[in-house]
C-alpha cells in the first residue's frame, strides 16, 4: 500500500469536518452539563478522536512507505530498505483494516453494554459443557478488552457445565462487538464422556441483549407483577432460608424473568430489571427489524436466536462462521479469546463503501 483508498480517504475527510464542527460545538455554544444531548455529543467527539488519531498513524505511515521505495530505487540503499518496507507495509494494513473498522456506520446502542445468555441446547450433557467453554471464551475477550464482567443467573449441571448462564458485559463498543453473537453455536467433538471415539455434534444458544435504561424503553411499574421466594440453588448462607430470590413479570407482553445469585433481594430485583427491560427492547427491536428487513441492503445473518452461525469442529482445529463462510484453522486460540480474529471480518463484511 502506497496511497491510501479514495473512499477511505473520503471517510477521514469528513470526519475530520465533523470534528472540527464538534469543536466549535463545545467552544462556542457548549451543551447543558449532565443533558443527554451532552453525553450523545461526547461519545460522538472521542469516537471522532480515536478515528483522527489512526487516520494520522495511517498517513504517516504510507508517507514514511513511499519515501522509503523511492529510496529503494537507489541500489546502494535498496537492501537497507527492504525490512523496514515490510514492515511498514504491515502497519499501513493493520492501520488501514482498525481505520475501516472504526468508520463502520454505528447503530444506536454499539457503545452501550450487553447482556449475554448462553443456553444449552441439543447435545444433552456434551451441550452443556459447551456452553461453559463459551462462557470462558467470552470472559477471556472480556478481559483482554478490559471489559467488566458481572454473572446475574446461573444453573449449574453435575458434569461441570451450564444448563443457562447469563451475565453481563460494560465497556467500550461492548455491544457492538458482542451482537454479531446472537444465534446457535454448533460443536463438533468427541465428548469426554464418550468412550468409543465417536464424534458427537451439540448446540448451544447465544442471545445478545443491548443494556438499555428508561431513554431507550419505558416499562410502568403498574405492568410489573413481582413474587419472592426462597432461592433453589446449591447450599451456602442464607440460601434456602430466606425469600430473596426475585420473579418479575411483565403483563403486557407475558416476559418472565428470575434473579436468585444474590443474598439481597433488592440485588436480584435490580438485576431481574436488568434482564427484562432488554429482553423486551430486543423483542420490540426484533421485530422492527423485521418489518425492515427487506428494504435493507446488507444483512450479516437474521438475527435470530434459531439460526446457525458457526461450527466449532475440535478434530480439525477449525471454526466456520457461516454467515460469511469464513472458516479459520486456529480453533485453539479463538476458544482461549481471540476472538477478534472473527469478530473483524464480520464487522468489515457490514461496511457496504469499501
């Protein structure tokens, strides 16, 4: 790469205007401190910031690449350039493909957290313990984003795995990573239980929930039915001897939610709330998009919780994600949280300019 892209190019321009328009927002006619006109425009502002700054390493770095092959033209100097092409020729990619990322149009709740369910599906007990290998998978991306985890609902099997998980994820671009998730996840491997050798294929379900909070849906206290009772789970203090596990209901739409992981019955209220306010908004978001779906130009799978996405293949060390048929040979390392190996080409396959 010697030159950047047009259409690349284009992008960095305008976002360089719009920084410069935001900037005169904040001098000249600064928002109300604490509005949500305040925070929308903030957000916007450092993720201008962060595009500017990569748009500058990009230029420099292709700079720095075409006064270096002139040099190379020099035979005297031709094989002291050569390494530092390459790699400069790799920076400039790297920058290039982060650029392309970052300037993906955003939906409205991509900067919000989310909250994760992973269920168990065909594939009885082998099903369940992958749901804990996804859990871990998940937890491990968690922590190389610095991304803060919290678990809200849990049922454990007796052979180590999860019949259900759910938890939450806050951070940066949190939800806009995590929702190309949502759907079924099928594995093909030889359990540890099976002793025969015989390859054995399971399913689980993923469904990615935006956390969102009264601006993005209003749920009337008057349409919520709440009962306590004593929590189910595995012994410890204050299980099963006090009514602090939580179920809320919501009439209108018949949504059910349970919270019993905390001590606190307030605690699993506020984390039951949690829970059911996304799930709602999902639904309503669902079928919106629905309605929508066929005026869409470019769609990365429906969305829905049924369908396939990937095959997770431990024989072969492989993984295919088949909304894109992509397939990579490096399964080891995606299941210990390299995710962004998956998780760039299917943000880049969103990007309809380039």
């Amino acid at each position: 790469m010697t030159t950047i892209d047009p259409t690349l190019q284009k992008h960095i321009d305008e976002n360089s205007i719009r920084m410069d328009k935001l900037n005169d927002i904040f001098v000249k006619n600064p928002p109300v401190i604490g509005s949500d006109e305040y925070v929308s425009l903030m957000q916007e502002m450092n993720h201008i910031q962060k595009v500017q700054t990569l748009a500058d390493q990009l230029v420099s770095a292709v700079s720095e690449l075409q006064d270096l092959k002139e040099l190379q033209k020099d035979s005297e100097f031709s094989e002291l350039a050569l390494d530092e092409i390459q790699l400069l020729e790799e920076q400039c990619e790297s920058y290039d493909k982060a650029l392309r990322i970052l300037l993906i149009p955003r939906d409205g709740l991509d900067e919000n957290g989310c909250i994760v369910e992973i269920r168990a599906g065909t594939g009885g007990e082998e099903a369940s313990l992958f749901v804990g290998d996804l859990l871990r998978m998940y937890m491990r991306y968690a922590e190389r984003r610095s991304w803060k985890i919290e678990t809200l609902e849990a049922h454990e099997t007796g052979v180590g795995g999860y019949r259900e998980i759910i938890f939450s994820l806050a951070g940066d671009f949190v939800y806009g990573y995590m929702k190309y998730e949502k759907g079924v996840h099928r594995v093909q491997r030889i359990p540890v239980t099976e002793n025969s050798g015989r390859i054995h294929t399971s399913a689980v379900s993923v469904a990615i929930l935006p956390e969102v909070d009264d601006r993005n849906i209003e749920i009337r206290n008057e349409d919520l039915r709440i009962d306590v009772f004593r929590s189910s789970g595995p012994g410890g203090q204050s299980v099963n001897t006090t009514d602090s596990a939580v179920r809320i209901t919501h009439m209108p739409t018949g949504t059910v939610v349970t919270c019993q992981d905390e001590k606190s019955q307030h605690k699993n209220k506020a984390k039951a709330l949690r829970v059911l306010k996304a799930r709602i908004y999902e639904e309503q978001e669902a079928k919106r998009q629905k309605e929508m779906a066929s005026e869409r130009k470019k769609q990365i799978g429906s969305g829905d919780r049924s369908e396939r996405i990937r095959t997770y293949n431990f024989p072969q060390n492989r993984v295919s994600d088949h909304r894109i048929n992509l397939t990579i040979y490096q399964l080891d390392q995606i299941i210990e949280g390299d995710l962004d190996k998956l998780f760039e080409p299917l943000l880049l396959a969103t990007q309809e300019d380039f």
